[in-house]
C-alpha cells in the first residue's frame, strides 16, 4: 500500500476525530443539560428539553458515527485503497447536514426524539413547526445517503480485492483459505458490517421517503405498525454497526499492543455472518409491546436478541481475552480503552438481552437508556478515542500523561454511575423521555445528573490532551 | 418483582464480567511465547462458556416466551371471562370505559386516536405492572389478572410529544 496515501488517510482521520468528539463532546453536554433539569436542579420548559432530548440522541449517533466510520477508515488503511474523494465530499456532507440538523432542532423547535415515529412529527400539538418537521427528514435522509456511499465503497473496494465471497467470508466458511481470498478481520467485519448498514439505509431512505410525500401530501396513507418496523430496523442496526466497526477497530489495533496476531479463521468468519443475521433479527424486540405484530415475529425477535451474545461473547471478546492473556501487554491508555470498551459492550450487550427477554418489564423504562448509554458511553466511544490515541502514538510518537489516565478513569466513573442509575431508576419503574421526571423518582435523575458532569469533566481532558498530542503530529507532507 | 429479580441479575451478572475482565486483563504478565499453547487453553474454555451460555439463553428464552404478555399466551391462562376495559387516548389524556374495575381478570383493548403511546400501569407504590403500546388503526388486547385492591395509575411510556410527561390518569380496582 501506497505510504503516502496511508499518511494522508491518516491525517483526515485525526482531523475528522477532533471535529466528531468535539461535537460528541457537545451533544453529550446537552443531553446532561436536560438530565440536570430533570434530576431538579435547574428548571427548563418541556419544549426546550424535548428539542435538548432530540439534539442529544440524533447529536451523539450522528457524531459517533461519523466518528467510527473515519477510525474504521484509519484501520483499514494498510488493507484497502479506499477512494479519499469520496470519503471527504461523504464527511463534508455529513458535516453541513448535522449543522443543519442542529439549526432545524434550534429553530424550528423539533422535538421529536430520534424515533421520528409516526405520524408525531406531523402532530406536534403547536410545539414545532410544519416546516422544521420536513427539514428534519430531508436532512436525515442525505445523512443516510452520505453514509451509505461510504459504506458502499467498503464493500466494493473489499470485493474487488478479495471477492465478494471472500471479502464476507463465505469463502473462509467453505474452507477455502487463500491470501487471495482471505481478508484480515479487520476487512472482513468492516465489510460485513457496511453490508448490514446499507440494508439498514435502505429502510431508513424508504421511511424517511415515504414520510416525507405524507409531509407534502398529508392524505396519503401510511401503516403505522410498517412505519414503526421500518423505523426501528433503521435505527436499531445503526447503533449496533457502530458498535461493530468499533469493534473491528480493535481486530487491527489490539494485536498491535498485545504483539500477538488476531487472524481471520473460520470461526470469525460465521460468527460476523451470525452477527448479521441476529442484528437484523433483533431489531423487532423495539416493537414487542406492540401485540397486532404476528406472534412468530415476537418469537423470532426474542430469540434473535439471545442469539445476538453468542457471536460478540464467544468470539469476538474470548478471541481479545486469550490475545490479551500473558501477552505482555503494556497497559498505555490506548489499549485501556480498548479492552474496558469490550467490557462495556459485553455488559451492556448483557443488559440488552435481559430488556428484550423480559421487555414488558421494562419496555421503555430507564432500564434501556441504561443498556445503550453503557456500550455506547463507555463502549463505543471508549474505542472511538483508543483509536484517537493510537493516532497520535503512531503519527506523533506521543506518550501518556498523568491527564490520559485521569481523562480514562473519569470517564469510566462517570459513564458506569450514569448507565448504572439509569438501570436501577427502570428497574423501579422509571420511565424514559420524561421531562419532569415521575413523582418519587427524581433522586435517580438527580444521582445520573450528577455522574453526567463527571463524564463532562473527563471529556474536556480527553480533548484537551487529544489537541495537545496533535501538536506533536509531524506535518503530513514531511 | 420481576424487575427486581432480573435488576439483580443484571448487577450481579456485570460484575462477574468485570471480574473475568480484570482477571485477564491483570494477568497479562508474565509474557508467554508460546501463544498457540495459551490460545489451545483460552479455546477449550470458550467451548464450555458457549454450551453453559446456550443452556442458560435456552432456559431464559423459554421463560421469556412463556411469559409474553399477548392475547395467545395469556387467553390460555386467564380462567373466567375477563372484565373489558376499552382505552382510548390521544394528546395527552386517556379516556378509559371504567373507571372502576372487579378485582380479577380484566382485558384491556388499548388504541390511539392520534400518535403512538404507551399504556402504562402502575401500582400504589410506583412500580410498573404490565404495559403495552396504543397505536392508531391498531388494538391492543392486555389481559391482566388484578388480585389486589386499590389505585392504579396509568402513565404515558410512548413519548408523545410536548406533555408526554403528564399524560396520566387513574383507575381503581375492588
């Protein structure tokens, strides 16, 4: 592979990392906001903290995101020569949108949540306007449309190099293993997980389509319970993905600290083919309250939820274990929050499948922010800023700090208290989206409030010193 | 009590996986060289987590079924004919046939005449019953066999737009 090309690839990541955590570091700010509120120490109106709830959840998926793609990027940079043109006008739109998205929420006052479910964008009862509703899903779609032509070129890229076959591992399951056909994990997860958020776009372009002819003409009819899976298909397997190509991050950059090779074989092949199929399986639990849902579907999303833990656990986070086991591993911050945001994701993925195995008990109730704040809070982006790390070590030579370690373990406090008092609020029976929280549950708000500003305190570390590495950052043309 | 139950294995159960984490992630040295032989043992474990974790997803699946709370399942257990209660709702209020309810087996057959909504309820000390979601064209039919006496309230889990947080009302049951 081209050096100078992995160089420059490298370079935009880092650019792209500091305006994505940047702009996570904000969203997550404006969610605490309105946890603040709602925990009863400061007072916003209900207008404003539904408009702060929306900007926080579209916020943090859109920045994490973003954020994940470019790290993945990164990590492929030595396997793939994937088109820089492309990824660049692909983050430039994203960029523009997410500004936009912001000002439609600002504005327009939208406050719908990230759900967008029908028809409540077009049933404000006065708090937005009719206008803000329509930019809202026209904006969300060319983020969609964005994404889904980097992703596109993953696949692409990969299935010129290794086939389409081998570059999802359909070759490696059949046992044929050839350099020719047989990607590192790192391109095979990616590959399979863009696969997945394509079918996931397609959903989410076909919603937000349809919503937006019944925004133009309102008498054109839509099923609200064909909306609500179409929704939740989107929806649910994005959140997933980013936590899939975090976790192929950490197929590539893991070995490098552990000094041991983590190589594709035949059981990381089906078990990333099992993935697929049990992320687009599990999506249907969002919608187990809904009992017109035929039966065997209710059965089948249950069962996929289960199924969901065999590939992450018995795979994915045993493969880390024995890599990490008398490897000599030096513990540096960049492999820390690595192998902790395996743990989140183990934890919360754990969490998630005891929210769908008993969903009447805690369907929306604060039980299930406290599974995805979990991998998300302290997953997710755990791997997101191992990546950003890792960076910096390898363009800047940087060392950790005493502020690394500090920013580390700040963030673990806070986001472990936050999902933790989140959990425990929806196991009694506190429920989510509440602007005033229920009578006799505000001290979880206030507690989980409180945890929120922890994280704040350790993200400004975090960036701090992320910008303070970059200075070190030798100039890409040297 | 459910919640309670399945809160305390979620406690419990992220602290056995923060133990095994910090087990493994503390024993990363000495280095051992011999990686394949490390690899073999870590293996042989795996193949006992994933039968101990199919016996264990198997069991809670069959469980999970066995307690949904649609008309198939419960129509089974339910003894009697139950006690109908039709709830309408719309922003931000619900409108219920009764408000007073016999104690015993009672279907609830929830819709929305607007947005999507969550009909929650709960007991006299804030905990959550049984729920299910009211959506427009559609009916709900939740079957809930009430054996104890006294207020109910019913609260909005469906986030509905600006008042969703006060969308509540009350029912009793004697």
């Amino acid at each position: 592979m081209d050096i100078s090309y992995e160089r420059r690839v490298a370079g935009i990541s880092m650019v792209i990392g500091a305006i994505t955590i940047v702009l996570f570091g904000v969203t997550i700010f404006i969610g605490i906001i309105a946890r603040t509120s709602q925990g009863g120490f400061i007072t916003l109106r209900p207008d404003v903290f539904y408009e702060f709830m929306t900007l926080h959840s579209v916020g943090v998926a859109g920045s994490l995101m973003t954020g994940i793609t470019a790290m993945m990027w990164y990590s492929l940079r030595k396997h793939l020569n994937l088109h820089m043109n492309l990824m660049q006008i692909m983050f430039g739109i994203i960029g523009a949108v997410v500004v936009s998205l912001l000002a439609a929420t600002l504005l327009g006052f939208y406050g719908t949540g990230w759900t967008f479910l029908y028809p409540l964008p077009f049933k404000s009862a006065g708090a937005w306007d009719d206008w803000a509703a329509g930019l809202y899903l026209l904006l969300l779609l060319c983020v969609v449309a964005a994404m889904t032509i980097s992703w596109g070129d993953v696949v692409v890229v990969a299935s010129k190099k290794y086939g389409f076959s081998g570059a999802v591992g359909w070759k490696l399951i059949a046992g044929i293993d050839t350099p020719q056909t047989t990607p590192p994990p790192v391109v095979l997860i990616s590959t399979i997980t863009s696969l997945c958020g394509i079918l996931s776009n397609i959903a989410g372009a076909t919603v937000l389509i349809l919503l937006l002819i019944h925004w133009a003409d309102p008498g054109f009819y839509l099923d609200y319970l064909y909306i609500k899976n179409l929704i939740y298909y989107f929806g649910h397997i994005l959140m997933n993905m980013a936590m899939y190509m975090a976790v192929a991050i950490v197929y590539e950059l893991m070995p490098i600290y552990a000094k041991r090779p983590w190589k594709s074989n035949k059981i990381v092949a089906i078990s990333w083919n099992a993935a697929f199929i049990a992320v687009s399986l599990a999506y249907m639990h969002h919608l187990l309250q809904d009992f017109p849902q035929p039966f065997i579907i209710q059965v089948i999303a249950v069962f996929g939820s289960y199924m969901a833990a065999f590939p992450a656990t018995v795979v994915t986070v045993v493969g880390a274990m024995v890599l990490v086991y008398r490897s000599g591993i030096k513990w540096t911050v960049a492999p820390l929050y690595m192998f902790i945001g395996l743990m989140s994701w183990t934890i919360g993925g754990f969490w998630a499948v005891l929210d769908a195995g008993f969903n009447n008990a805690f369907h929306n109730t604060m039980f299930v922010p406290g599974h995805f704040h979990l991998y998300l809070l302290a997953g997710t982006s755990f791997i997101f800023v191992a990546t950003l790390y890792n960076i910096t070590e390898e363009l800047g030579g940087c060392k950790d700090a005493f502020e690394d370690r500090l920013g580390l373990w700040a963030w673990f406090i806070g986001a472990y208290g936050v999902a933790l008092t989140f959990l425990l609020s929806g196991v009694f029976g506190a429920p989510r989206r509440y602007a005033v929280q229920m009578p006799g549950k505000e001290m979880w708000s206030a507690f989980g409030a409180l945890f929120g500003w922890i994280v704040i305190f350790a993200l400004i570390l975090v960036i701090g010193r992320y910008i303070t590495r970059l200075q070190k950052v030798k100039p890409l043309r040297s | 009590m459910i919640q309670l139950i399945v809160g305390t294995a979620a406690v419990l159960g992220a602290l056995i996986i923060m133990a095994v984490f910090w087990k493994v992630g503390t024993s990363s040295m000495p280095r051992d060289d011999d990686y394949k032989h490390v690899a073999e043992a870590g293996y042989a474990i795996r193949r006992k987590y994933f039968w101990a974790l199919l016996a264990v997803s198997l069991v809670l699946f069959i469980i999970g079924v066995l307690a949904f709370p649609y008309p198939k399942v419960m129509e089974a257990k339910i003894k009697g004919e139950p006690f109908v209660v039709k709830i309408n709702s719309k922003q931000f209020q619900w409108d219920l046939s009764a408000a007073q309810i016999p104690l015993g087996p009672v279907r609830f057959d929830v819709t929305s005449q607007d947005v999507n909504h969550g009909f929650g309820i709960y007991d006299e000390k804030g905990g959550l019953v049984t729920q299910s979601q009211a959506m427009p064209d559609y009916v709900n039919k939740l079957y809930v066999n009430f054996t104890k006496p006294g207020k109910y309230k019913i609260w909005c889990l469906e986030y509905c737009g600006v008042a969703h947080h006060i969308m509540a009302t009350e029912f009793e049951v004697k």
